[in-house]
C-alpha cells in the first residue's frame, strides 16, 4: 500500500505553498495525523500530517520548494513496498499530474442561502453522519476554518457559517441566535455538533440552552459568554481600524505568535471590513455583546447538561483562559500551552484532534493515558447507590467540583472506588438530552 | 460575494451603486450615452469604450451626453458639486485637460480654501489616460502630475479591479474634486471583485509583494510591471517590495518610508515624463526623509523627456518595460545573495 503526502489546500484562495521545513526524516514511522513538514502559504502557515499510517519512504519535495496544492510532497508505505515500486509511484504521480485538476484544487466552493435573517454564506464539506456546524467569532469568517474543515469531514458533512454582519452574509444587523436557527432550518439540520470560536461560542452556548435538543454536542473554543473580562482594545482597534498599519498589531493579538498575521491576511480582513454597513455591523455587535470593554452576557452554562468541549490556548489575549473554570463540571477542558485566542488556527492540528475523539467519544474524548476529569457528583451519586452514605458524605466533603483521576487517586482507593470503571461509566454516558 | 469582472465593469459598478445608492449623483460627459442623438437604449453605447453602457436607461434624467466642450463639462460639474449634487463629469482623454484647467485648478480645486471651508465641491472627474495602444501623442500621455502639483485636488490612479470599483465609491463620497485616471490598457484586465459597494480610503497603498531588498514605487499600469519584474528578480535572488501607492495626492508617505527603511533601496516606476513628475517628487521626499537609510542612489524608471510617439516601435521603446526595471533595479541591488 502506498499513500500520497500531497500538498493541502487550507482555504478557498489557496493555489500552491511553500515547503518550509521537512518535521521528520525518510524512514520515520508515522501515525495518523503525526506533523510532517511545515509548509507557508500566501495567507498563514501550516503544518502538514500524515494521511495514513506508515513509513515516509520518500521526502519528495525539498524544502524551500513550491508546490500546487495537491502536488507530491513525499511518499508513505510500508516497509515491504520496494524502493522500484516507490519510483514508479513518484514518477507516474508526477507524469499525470496537473495543478489545478485535482479534486484538493477545486475544493468546496461557498453557497448562499436567503432566509427571513438575511442572505447567509456557508460552505459544506463532507457528507453522512451527524453534521457538525462552525461558527467563527467577532469579524472573522467561514475561512478562519481553513484548518479545520477538511480534516473533521471525514464522514460528517461540516458546515462553516458567515454569521450576519460577517464574510459573505448580509450586513443588516441581526439576531445571531435567529440567524443560526434561520440557517439550520434552511438546511433541513434537525440536531447538530456545534462548534463556536469566541463570540461564535456564545452563540453556540445559547441555542445549546435554547433549545437543547437541537445540539448533539457543544465545543466551545476559547468562546465569550463564560466571564466578564474581555480585551476592549482588541474589539475596539478592530472596528476602527482602517488601514494596514493600524490592523496589524490588532490581528497580531490573535496569536501567541505574531508572526503568523502575513499580509495577505491583513488585506483579506480589510477588504471585509471596507464593505458597506459592516463598520455599522460590528459596532451594533459590540454595544450589544461588549459594551464598555465588558461582556454583557455571560450564561448560564451549568444548565447544559450535554456533551461539552472547551478548548482555549493558554496566551489568549482577547478572552483569558481562566474562563475556562466556569465550564460545568462535565465539561473536557483543554488549556493549549503557547497558544492565542485562535487555537483553531494556531494549533490547527490539536484542535482536530481533540474535537475528532470528542464527536467520536460523545460525552468524552481523552485518551486511556491521560487524566480524566469526573464530576464530583458523579462519584457521590455511585456512593450513595452503593448505599455507603457516610462515603459518599466524605467524598462530597473532600473533593473538588471536578475529580482528577490521578492527582486524587489515594482518596479514590479509600472511597473503594475502581478508577478505571469510574471513567468508563463517564464515557458510557449518554448525552444528557433535556 | 466576489467574482472575476473586468476593470471596466468594475468601474461601471461602482457608477450604477452608487447611483442607486443616492439620488445626487450624476453622470455626464461626450457619449457618456453615446446615442448619436437617438433617444433610444439601443443606441446607447456608454462612451467611446462602453465603460458607462447601460446607467442610461437604468437611471433616467442622471445620465447626460453633452457638447464637445471640456470647459463646459467640467465648469458645470464644478457648479452642480457647489449646489448640491455630486457630478460624476468624464473627460474622454486627460489629453483635453488644457482647455478646461482653469474650472479644474483655479476654480474646483480653491472653492474650499476661497470660501474659508464653508464650500464643498463633490464632483469626481473620470478620465482615460496611459500610452500602449497606438493614439499617438495627443491621446496617450499621463498627466497625474499636473493634478498632484494643484492643492485642493485629490488624484487617484488604481491599477487593478479591486481597487478601481472601492476608489471610485470612495471619491464619489468624497467632499471634494477627485481626478480619477482610467489607464486605457488595464480596462480588460480582470480580478476578483465584490458584489457588495466597499470604499477604499484615500492615503492607503498596497503592499504587493513584500521583499527586504529593494522598494519599487508605482501606480496605474506600472504597477503590473513592477510585478512582473518584481517575479524575475525573485529568480535571481533579489526580493522586492512593490508598493502601488492608489492615490498620489494625498500621498501615502509612511508606506513608502517604512519600506525604504527596511530595503535601504528604491526604484520609482512613472508613466508620465520625468521632469517635474511623480517619480521625481517620490525621490526627493525619500532623499530628504529617510537620507540616511539608503544604502544606493534612487533610480527613476521613466519614459524619456519626449512626446508619446506614435511609431509602433517607438511607443513600445517609450514605455518602462519589465526589464527596465529590473535593470535599474539591480544596478543599484548590490550583489544577489543567491544568484
């Protein structure tokens, strides 16, 4: 079996990119989804991952090199696939291709849809299962996804939303929340996986309490709406901004590194933000959503009982990642070490990776090796079924809101509680739906 | 949404939006129309090019052919931006600019200072300018420079789709005289547009092509030289900057230096003739504000202090080229780190 290493295409504009960096050597074993190279774009740079198990017999591409998007970067296969036959592999590969042929190249292109909210642009990759939809945040759009969608469609139909007042959808303000109900109507979608970055979070948050039986499973990342604080310079500067100049630093408060706000990005953001009415747009946003340098709405997530998924990058200079603790008790919670407010972005492929087990997982997604968060009133509950008040009184007593699986373990074997079932039993769960 | 339209349609865009958009604006101008006198749609062509094809019947009454006199048109759209309405006045060719210069710079452009502020005079002057399709020296000359000269004017020359639709609706806004120049072989060219009406402040270049080796300075059709170039040095080692400047009053100055202070090294690429033009004016203000950043002399890629002329030859021998910019660019680059 041979696998193809082809050059991505991260984002509707994306024609070719540049190899920066090979990430492992010819005759690395390689997982699914291990970084193999580093490769930079017109609009940000990414790292690229292995399609498929195997050994890199062959780092085709050299660095420094530009490729179309769906070009050889390097050859997978096992070790019993001779050298002859990864020759004939490379060469017929490269005797047949044509950039801008390949299904990678063409890419899904962005749809519109007219509903009693407005004119709403999204673009849908990947089909059967349950769909997932993802809601980008302040100023941002559907193309702030560009890491994201095509490896979480893998037998899912993923949908990027424009919000109103955003990308290609209408300018008029409206109802975020009636905008997204508006959209998931149009598109016949029963119940879905939300996903939501910063204010796209809150909205998420809100149809999940809205009306919970629509939302199979809520992924907040770095999301609004868990606490108070919010930077006002970063909503501020963004709305006035209207230059080059005065845009860079305020982009650059995106990332934990700053390097990655490239020039053709600026010029994507101010081509968006030139267009009629979005000034008016964002500003009704933000006397709406933050005035004063607050956030106005903060919600009531503990009554959410679902499947919950919160990721935030611990540089987050837009919405601190303290806020995090808010999260309810069940929720899986990931603080991303070096990462700004965009871990979508920044840690693309972290990202995906927690969501993927996540939406695999249902309730949670972590893995055997790691520490496993269960709710206090989990282990109380059993305690009390098992009839051992006294246990369960301590327990109530003695441990935290969210129960680490190894920092607590000496008082879990005196509780005679068996770990390991403990988190099967929270796995098991089903989504709380209600 | 964005999509591929052409420059031409790009401005004709942005004409019918704005139109939509407010009833003030008018457009007039020779053969704006282009109906021979017939009062019919069929007949209008929307000028010499059919740049404004098709606002004649969409907009009635605000749609006007005029006499063949410049002096009359833009005196008229001088008098039309004091009283109230924002003209959209087209002179075909900037060529004809000399018989109608006193509305322009002694009456249009001083209203605001004449009238301590109280004035404003909206009107927008769309006109063809640019050698390199064989109409000789009458009809082929870039004059933005005598504009850029006048206070009280505001001088844009775009180069690309994109830039043409969002300058035009930021000039038609605009409270005071614009010359918008229309570079007769960039109206086929192509490139992604929105759908949407967006406005594109005035003092905003555009950074191309990011390079720390050399600054190359440009507008209108240069711009797309500059690039070209830009591309063949890249081969040779030599990364360039290639800065559009949109607007070349007002100027973005803080662009170009802070790209001279990274590069150390400039080239001005200019359509119009050499003495007392852009590229000229660029040089100096680099020369005195950012002296000692330089690394080399400032080159000027210019036509010759020459008429346009018309041998087919000369014309094309007339013009910068791609590869006389990258000749002035690397005599002035230094040794290529990786050639």
């Amino acid at each position: 079996m041979i696998d193809k290493l082809g050059m991505p295409k991260w984002g509707l504009s994306m024609t070719e990119g540049r190899l920066i960096e090979w990430l492992v050597d010819e005759g690395a074993e390689l997982t699914v989804g291990d970084e193999v190279a580093e490769v930079e774009t017109e609009k940000i740079n990414g790292v690229v991952e292995a399609p498929a198990a195997g050994i890199l017999r062959r780092r085709v591409a050299a660095e420094n090199e530009v490729i179309p998007v769906g070009g050889l970067l390097g050859v997978i296969a096992d070790a019993s696939v001779t050298e002859a036959e990864i020759d004939a592999f490379v060469a017929d590969f490269q005797a047949g291709f044509v950039p801008g042929e390949t299904e990678e190249d063409a890419g899904p292109q962005p749809q519109t849809v007219a509903t009693e909210t407005g004119v709403l642009r999204f673009l849908v990759q990947g089909e059967g299962g349950e769909p997932l939809v993802l809601l980008h945040g302040f100023g941002g759009d559907l193309g702030n996804w560009l890491f994201n969608l095509d490896p979480l469609s893998g037998g899912r139909p993923v949908y990027a939303l424009d919000l109103p007042g955003h990308g290609g959808s209408s300018k008029q303000p409206a109802d975020l929340l009636a905008a997204l109900r508006a959209f998931l109507d149009s598109q016949g979608i029963a119940r879905a996986h939300l996903a939501g970055h910063s204010m796209g979070g809150l909205v998420a948050a809100d149809l999940a309490l809205a009306e919970p039986d629509r939302v199979l499973s809520l992924t907040l990342i770095a999301p609004a709406g868990l606490g108070e604080e919010i930077n006002r310079e970063y909503i501020d500067g963004f709305i006035a901004a209207t230059g080059r100049r005065d845009l860079k630093p305020v982009l650059q408060q995106l990332f934990a590194d700053p390097g990655l706000v490239t020039r053709s990005m600026i010029d994507d953001v101010l081509k968006y933000k030139r267009l009629d009415g979005v000034r008016e747009a964002l500003q009704t946003l933000r006397d709406r959503l933050f005035p004063d340098g607050r956030q106005a709405r903060v919600v009531a997530l503990d009554r959410y009982g679902g499947p919950l998924l919160v990721i935030w990058g611990e540089r987050d200079e837009v919405i601190p990642a303290a806020h995090a603790q808010a999260a309810p008790a069940q929720a899986e919670t990931h603080v991303l070490a070096d990462v700004g407010h965009s871990p979508h972005m920044e840690a693309a492929g972290e990202v995906n990776r927690l969501l993927e087990r996540f939406l695999a997982g249902g309730q949670a997604g972590r893995s055997e090796e790691e520490t496993m968060l269960v709710p206090k009133t989990m282990i109380v509950e059993q305690l009390r079924a098992r009839g051992d008040t006294e246990a369960a009184e301590r327990a109530d007593r003695e441990l935290g809101e969210k129960v680490d699986t190894e920092q607590d373990a000496g008082l879990l074997a005196d509780l005679q509680i068996d770990t390991r079932k403990l988190v099967e039993s929270f796995r098991g769960q089903s989504p709380a739906v209600g | 949404m964005a999509r591929t339209i052409t420059f031409q349609q790009a401005i004709n865009e942005a004409l019918a939006q704005e139109m939509e958009r407010d009833p003030s604006v008018v457009v007039f101008g020779e053969d704006v129309v282009g109906g021979a006198g017939a009062p019919g749609e069929d007949d209008a062509w929307g000028g010499v090019l059919g740049v404004t094809k098709g606002l004649y019947p969409k907009f009635p009454g605000r749609v006007l052919d005029t006499p063949i006199s410049e002096s009359a048109i833009v005196g008229a759209a001088a008098g039309a931006a004091a009283s109230g309405l924002r003209p959209v006045a087209e002179l075909m060719f900037v060529d004809f600019v000399g018989v109608c210069l006193d509305q322009i710079y002694n009456q249009a452009a001083k209203f605001r200072y004449m009238f301590g502020g109280k004035a404003v005079t909206p009107m927008v002057i769309r006109t063809m300018f640019g050698a390199g399709i064989r109409a000789a020296s009458q009809h082929s000359q870039s004059l933005y420079p005598i504009f850029t000269h006048i206070p009280g004017l505001k001088v844009v020359v775009p180069s690309t789709p994109y830039d043409a639709k969002g300058l035009l609706i930021q000039a038609i806004r605009d409270d005071d005289p614009v010359i918008f120049l229309e570079h007769k072989v960039l109206y086929t060219v192509e490139g992604d547009v929105p759908e949407e009406a967006y406005a594109i402040p005035f003092a905003e270049a555009n950074v191309l092509r990011e390079g720390d080796d050399v600054t190359l300075v440009a507008v209108g059709r240069m711009v797309h030289l500059a690039e070209q170039a830009a591309e063949a040095l890249a081969g040779e080692g030599i990364e360039c900057e290639v800065v559009d400047l949109r607007t070349t009053s007002p100027l973005d100055e803080d662009t170009i230096l802070e790209s001279v202070e990274n590069t150390g090294r400039l080239v001005v690429v200019d359509e119009a003739n050499p003495r007392c033009g852009l590229a000229a004016d660029i040089v100096a203000r680099v020369t005195q504000e950012a002296f000692g950043e330089l690394k080399a002399p400032p080159r000027m890629v210019t036509p010759p202090h020459t008429p346009v002329p018309f041998s087919p030859i000369l014309e094309d021998a007339y013009v910068p080229t791609p590869e006389t910019i990258a000749e002035a660019v690397r005599s002035i680059a230094g040794a290529p780190a990786a050639a």
